[in-house]
C-alpha cells in the first residue's frame, strides 16, 4: 500500500499505521457535524500539542498546526523569511540548500476535513465502531482523511531535522456547509501570514482499489450551489381537488420541466447537473396542501452558467405555477468554486506518487471548498482509493453504508508526508 518510491518511508508508516487506524475509528465513534467540531478540535489539537506542533485556532473549530523543519528550503520569500526571523531565525540565516529541488515550496501547506454529516450510518463493516453520537456519521471519509493527516504530524515531528522549510497542517470544520470553513479560514489571513505557497489535500475514493492515488491538472470538481423553490396553492380535502389548487401536482410537474434545461439550454460539450433531491409537501393523505417545497443543486464550472440555470429554474417555477393557478419564489445560494489544480503542484504530487498516481480521465461533478484555498494558494487535491470487497467500502459517498478500506491510510500518509520538502528524498 506504500508506493515502492516512498519506500524509505515504510517503517515509519507501519509503525504508526496501527494507532491512525485507532484514531480513525475513535472519530468515527464521535462525529460532529460542520461548525460543531468542539471535541474533535480539541482532541486533535491535543496530539499536535503533544508532538510539539504550534497550534492555532484562528476559527471557533478547527485548528492549523505550524512546524518548521531542521533544514533551510530551496528559497523563501521575503514575507515568509520575515516570520520565519521572528520563531526560528537560524532556519532563515543557514545557507541555501544543495539538495532542495527548483519546485519545492518552502512553505507547504497539507489540509484534512474534520467535521461528519446529519445522517444515520448503517453497515456490518463498520459495526465494531458505528457512530454513537445519533444521527450523525462520518459518511463521507473525513475521519481517515484526519486520522491520516494526523499520522503524518506524528512522522513529520519525529523527522524534524530532515524537513526542509515550514509546514503547516490544516485541520479544517465545515466542509459540508456552505460558506465553507476554508472560506473562513482564508478570510483569516492565517495562510498569507504563514507565508503558504503550495497546499495539497485528498479525499477518500471508492471507486479506486487502496494503494493508488488519481487526480488532474486543471478542472477537477465542479462548483455546488443550492437552490430552493417555494410553490404557493391553495389547500383543501382531497376528494375535492377542483376548489383547490395543488401545490404538489405544480410541484411535480417542475421537476419535471427543469429536466430539459441541461438538455437543451446548455452546450453539450459543457459539464453541468441539475438535481431535485428533496420535496417537501403535505400532512395527510386526504389534504390538499397549500404549499410544496422543492430543493436541489446546480453543478457547473462556471458561476456565469449556474446564474444562467438558475434564471431558467426561475422562470419555469413561476410560470408552471402560474399556469396551475398558483405562483412561486426561487432563491439561490451560491456554493463554493471549482477545484481548479495547479499544474505545477499537479506535476509535483504525480512524480511524488511514482506508480500509485493514476491519472482522472475526467472532471467530476462532486463540489469541495478546497477551492477557496486555490484561489489564493497553487494547490491540488487528490483522490485517494478506498474502496475493496473486504472492507464494504464501494458505496458511495454520503450513502448510510459509507466506507473506507483503511489499508489506504499507507498509501495517505505516504504521499502526503512525501510532499514535503526533505522527506521522502525526492
């Protein structure tokens, strides 16, 4: 599971391979959904504390970890010498590094999600550790993607002195909820005052055996906005429809009507979705409701055609409501941006994966608030392969049976720590 170019890290890894498993099932145990992360903040940064990390806590959950290495990086910029002056100044005054390559960042940035999702988990997998906290579960890989960055904390504070240039852990709440705590994160200035210049984070992938990595320059998940529209009728008893107007009949035949907008309003050669995935109507089986409610996402690369979708979203409401004899309001939130991966920074996660990096044919359609990093920050992110028949792991995310083969937590913390500058020899 350890790609054979990061072999120098195997012991390492199989000795702290047993306890992130641990860790991995202790989150799994106790989930908190976005912005509830307390007890997850504070376990976690427990252990960085422990491990001799600087801790910040520049957002109420969630938690950055700085640790800078032994050796100097390739080169460092004025801004980021500056601060390295203030904690460590003979980092900043030793000479230039002979052994450090052009592309190495000397202030690398690794990032996991640490906040769980509103659902109740099911699967005889994961039956040794189900969630205990009812109605929330780690559904969506966030808890191996913590206990897999927490692994490499604990390698990189035990290989201090091979470490070239700062790093910085990036224990992120709320990527399941917009606006996003990576949004929140950035707007603290956190990252542009620790002087980043590359960040990397992964994500858990069923659809990939354990022991691969895949990912792609460019395009690599699509921006997520929400939409929601409110259908007005008039209620009444179901054996009387016709002194009525049934928001649910209106409502059905929207859904309908918004199918044709992805099909013929927007170029086939242009990714984009549209999906209802939840209908809210009615108290009975024999009440005409006076309102329905529909709610849904829209999927694109480009904020300009999700405005342009919405506009059609809109228009169809109103006016099959208005056809029905009812009427209708359309509101959108816009979601997060496209994860747009850096070719520099892909190129350097592929070469440091070797064999285990398979590439992404193409985009998909799943959204990450990873994306606000990129926009300040060259960055990739990258799939991790999860899924096996052992483990029950080929589901999908966000559905109740969720899983991870947690094998892939070598293969994770291989690349990841062989990210940084000085660690895996590169």
């Amino acid at each position: 599971m350890i790609p054979e170019n990061l072999s120098t890290l195997s012991k390492r890894i199989e000795t702290i391979y047993p306890d992130a498993v641990e860790w991995r099932r202790h989150l799994h145990r106790h989930p908190e959904v976005s912005f509830k992360e307390f007890e997850t903040t504070r376990w976690i940064v427990e252990k960085l504390e422990h491990w001799g990390y600087k801790v910040h806590k520049p957002c109420e959950t969630g938690c950055v970890a700085v640790l800078d290495g032994g050796e100097p990086a390739r080169s460092v910029t004025a801004k980021t010498a500056a601060l390295r002056d203030q904690a460590a100044p003979t980092d900043v005054t030793a000479p230039a590094n002979e052994h450090a390559r052009a592309d190495d960042p000397a202030v690398i940035a690794l990032r996991a999600d640490i906040d769980a999702l509103p659902i109740r988990e099911e699967g005889e997998a994961k039956k040794e550790f189900l969630s205990q906290n009812e109605g929330v579960a780690h559904c969506c890989g966030h808890d191996l993607h913590t206990s897999c960055l927490l692994g490499v904390a604990r390698l990189l504070s035990e290989e201090k002195t091979r470490v070239r240039g700062r790093v910085v852990l990036i224990f992120q709440a709320a990527e399941e909820a917009i606006p996003g705590g990576g949004r929140m994160l950035m707007e603290t200035g956190l990252l542009q005052d620790l002087g980043v210049e590359a960040i990397y984070g992964l994500h858990t992938y069923p659809f990939l055996e354990p022991g691969h990595i895949t990912s792609r320059e460019g395009r690599l998940m699509a921006s997520p906005s929400e939409f929601i529209v409110k259908v007005n009728g008039r209620g009444g008893h179901a054996a009387s429809p016709h002194q009525t107007v049934d928001p649910i009949v209106a409502a059905a035949q929207i859904v309908t009507q918004l199918q044709i907008i992805v099909s013929r309003n927007i170029d086939p050669l242009e990714p984009a979705v549209v999906t209802v995935g939840k209908i809210n109507a009615g108290s009975a089986r024999n009440i005409i409701p006076e309102k329905a409610t529909l709610e849904g996402t829209i999927r694109t690369f480009d904020i300009t055609r999700t405005r342009e979708i919405f506009a059609r979203i809109r228009h169809i409401s109103e006016h099959v409501a208005e056809a029905a004899g009812g009427s209708a309001q359309a509101e959108l939130m816009e979601g997060y941006p496209p994860v747009i991966n850096n070719p520099d920074t892909t190129a350097r996660l592929m070469r440091v994966a070797g064999p285990a990096a398979l590439p992404l044919d193409a985009p998909i359609m799943a959204g990450e608030d990873f994306a606000y990093y990129q926009r300040e920050i060259p960055g990739t992110f990258f799939f991790l392969g999860s899924g096996s028949d052992e483990a029950d792991s080929r589901h999908i995310w966000h559905h109740p049976c969720y899983n991870v083969d947690e094998r892939c937590l070598k293969t994770g913390m291989a690349v990841m720590a062989g990210l940084v500058p000085g660690i895996s020899g590169d």
